[in-house]
C-alpha cells in the first residue's frame, strides 16, 4: 500500500464514525450484535474505507443513498473481519446498485466472465469488475440474517475466489498444505449434495451451490456467515475448511442476532 494511501485512511479513521452511519448499522445491520466489541469498532473502520475507496453507483433511476453503502459495506467488513488484508477487495472498484431484482443481459460463468446468483437476478460479480446488488433483497437479507441468504456474502465470496485470477471455487488459502484437504472434502460434499437433492432430500447448501463450483463456494460462504449452525451441522468438515479460511467461527457466536 502506498504511503499515500496510509495517510488518507489514517486521516480518514481520525474523526468520530458518523452518527446516522451508527444508527444505520444498528437499525438495518442486527448481524453486528453477534460480534464482539473490538470486531465492531472494526467494521466501522472498514465500512468508512470501502465507503470512501470504492466508486457507488446507482441503476434504473437509484440514487445511492450513505444508508445503502454503509449497509453494503458493513456485510463486506464482516466477511474481511480476519482475512488479515490491507487491500480491502482490490479487485473490486465499483458496487453497481438496483433498486430490486433486475433483468440480465447477459448469461455466462466463466473465469473471465459473468458469474451470476441464484435464479432471480439479485446480483452478479464480474472477474476485475463490478459487483453488482438488487438494494430490496441486499435489505431484506441485512435486516433478515439466519436464513442462510444474503446477496452480498454471495458475490463479494466471488470477489474474494476471484482474485486467485481464475474462478474455480477455491480462493487463496492460508497455507499450501491446505489445498488438499480443502479439494478433497469440497469435491466429496459436492458429490453428496449431488445424491441428496436427486434423492429429494434437504440441505443447509442450497440447491443452486451444485450449478458449478464456483456457486459452491458462494452459496456456502452465504450458508457459512448467514446460517452457520446448520452448515456446521450438516457438513463439519466444510465448515472447518471455511472457518480456517475465514479465520471467523461464526456458529461460536451468539445467535440470534438482536433487534431483528
Ligand atoms: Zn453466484
């Protein structure tokens, strides 16, 4: 990072954190009573840089309003909380935001393309590119936390496997001795979801995460953050890869979140 840049965090993390910023987080964003003290006042921090770093636009007549960045950002800091990075999701420059689900141009999953989410078209992550968020289902999913849905874990996950420079469902790990581990017990829970949805059972990982799997690891990674007790449940080992990745253990903390 240049030195530059130090500064004008440094300077930005100077004053008091906004008062109507606070009152959104408490409102709007009821995940971050989950958190601890020291992992709040991190978050703030990292929601004033992503905030003030990274280029908001508004589409289909959306004026983007401090309450939608401040609630992107917030989902984006606590999935950064132990990441242990300075770059703050370089790869992403511009957040695109819809007022509600949007109809797509575009249809393609590739690591130089288009990765899109779910059915409906409630964001997508483009590779070295845009991330793009319906605002109506990126609220719904702030104000809802625990269903294991969230639009914004969903694509910046895509954000985060892109940077390795291919998406292929395996973001950077921590250590080269990880990789194993990590492709043996994704490709064997792949394997397993694959016989229990055409058997007509149930899971934690829903059924799109078997599209491919870079959906695997983002639809996992919403599961991971938004319901992580049933996902630990269900599929320990995932659960124990992700953790190490993420450096979080967020079925540890005290859910239910409150004020939802
Ligand atoms: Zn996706």
């Amino acid at each position: 990072m240049s030195i530059l840049k130090k500064h004008h965090r440094r300077k930005l993390l100077e004053g008091p954190f906004p008062e109507a910023w606070e009152n959104t987080l408490l409102s709007d964003v009821p995940y971050l009573t989950l958190l601890n003290d020291v992992e709040r006042g991190q978050v703030r921090d990292t929601v004033r840089i992503l905030v003030d770093e990274k280029y908001w636009e508004g589409c289909d007549g959306l004026d983007v309003t401090d309450t939608m960045r401040v609630v992107v950002a917030a989902h984006a800091a606590i999935m950064l909380l132990h990441l242990d990075t300075t770059d703050y999701l370089h790869n992403v420059r511009t957040f695109l935001l819809y007022p509600a689900a949007y109809l797509q141009t575009q249809e393609r999953i590739g690591s130089d393309g288009l990765v899109h989410s779910g059915s409906a078209n409630l964001g997508e992550a483009w590779y070295n590119g845009p991330v793009v968020l319906s605002w109506r289902d990126t609220m719904v999913a702030a104000r809802h936390p625990g269903r294991g849905l969230n639009v914004v874990f969903h694509e910046l996950a895509h954000a985060v496997d892109m940077m390795t420079g291919s998406t292929n469902g395996t973001p950077m790990l921590r250590d080269r001795s990880h990789y194993a581990d990590w492709h043996r017990i994704m490709s064997d829970t792949f394997a397993e979801l694959r016989s229990t949805y055409a058997r007509g059972g149930r899971d934690p990982i829903r059924p799109y995460g078997l599209t491919n799997v870079a959906e695997f690891f983002a639809v996992t990674t919403e599961c991971f953050f938004d319901a992580p007790r049933p996902l630990q449940a269900a599929h320990p080992k995932v659960y124990e890869q992700f953790s190490r990745f993420w450096g979080q253990d967020p079925a540890a903390r005290p859910w239910p979140p409150r004020g939802q």
